[in-house]
C-alpha cells in the first residue's frame, strides 16, 4: 500500500468527485480510503450550492463516485466536462443518466448483480424468521413473558406454503 501524498504533491493528484458523503466513509472509517494516486473532492463538505460548487471547482475532474442516493442527470454532467468514468457503489443504475452518459462517452462501472444471491440468501432467511417466529419468540423467552404468560405461540412449518420463483433474464 503506497503512503499518503504529502500536502503539496497531494495539490497535483486526480481529483475524485464526491457529490454525497459515501457510507463507507462512516462504517470503515475516512483514513482508509486514503490514497497517493488521486485525492477526493468532497462537495457535500462547500457550503456553496452544487452547481456554483462544480464550477468552481470540478472542470478537470475525470472521475465521479456516486452510491444510490446520487443522483446524476445531464445538469451535473454539464458542470463536469472532463469527466470520464462514474463508479457507483450500488447494483442498480437508476440514478444515472445512461444515455447521456453513453452520448458523452463517459463509463460506468458498478457492482452489477454482485450481492444477488447474497440478498435471496437474506430473504429466504427472513422468511423463515417469521414464518417460524424464531426472532419473537427469542424476544418472548428473553423478557421472561414465558413465565407469567405461559407458552409462546408456535409459528407456521415452512412446508406448508408454496413458493414461486421468478428467474429474470
């Protein structure tokens, strides 16, 4: 892992733009997203509106991070002529203009269907969950219900329900 850049050479590194404050900065922790190669242009930091903001301060910027919560439309692309690629922190890519993004030749890079089968992995859990009330009976037991209410209701057997799965192509 390379060192920071010191102050003055951090001056002439490739700007990376951040519209929002991105939630990994707050689970993991600003310094380890730190880097000799290109330094983060923080808007959600100016206290000047977005736009007067880019103007200022964005023109060369080549690359965009964005997560779901950002939105990007041909107005932000208009202030950031030089940009190049937008890598997104989500699987979807509903918040980006992609046909104006392909007519300006700027990429996309995102986490595709990455965490699919970990979310189905999720939802079969939960399902399971509450169908079987594992969580509200730990609860019950937990709060000591079990002794002044008597016995936790038993929950549903997963076998007594029909499931149907969709596969999109």
């Amino acid at each position: 892992m390379a060192s920071p850049a010191t102050a003055a050479e951090e001056e002439n590194l490739p700007q990376v733009l951040l519209l929002l404050h991105p939630a990994a900065f707050t689970i993991f922790g600003e310094e380890h997203f730190t880097s000799a190669k290109f330094r983060f242009l923080k808007a959600y930091e100016s206290s000047l509106p977005l736009d007067e903001f880019l103007a200022a301060n964005a023109r060369s910027v080549r690359a965009l991070l964005v997560s779901a919560a950002t939105v990007v439309g041909a107005g932000i692309l208009d202030l950031l002529p030089e940009l190049r690629v937008i890598v997104t922190t989500s699987a979807g890519l509903d918040q980006l203009d992609l046909a104006e993004c392909r007519r300006r030749g700027i990429r996309i890079a995102s986490a595709g269907d990455i965490y699919s089968a970990d979310v189905a992995d999720c939802a079969v859990g939960l399902l399971i969950d509450v169908l079987r009330k594992i969580s509200a009976s730990n609860r019950y037991v937990k709060n000591g219900f079990w002794a002044s209410k008597g016995d936790y209701p038993l929950g549903s057997k997963v076998n007594c329900f029909s499931f149907s799965i969709w596969v999109f192509s």
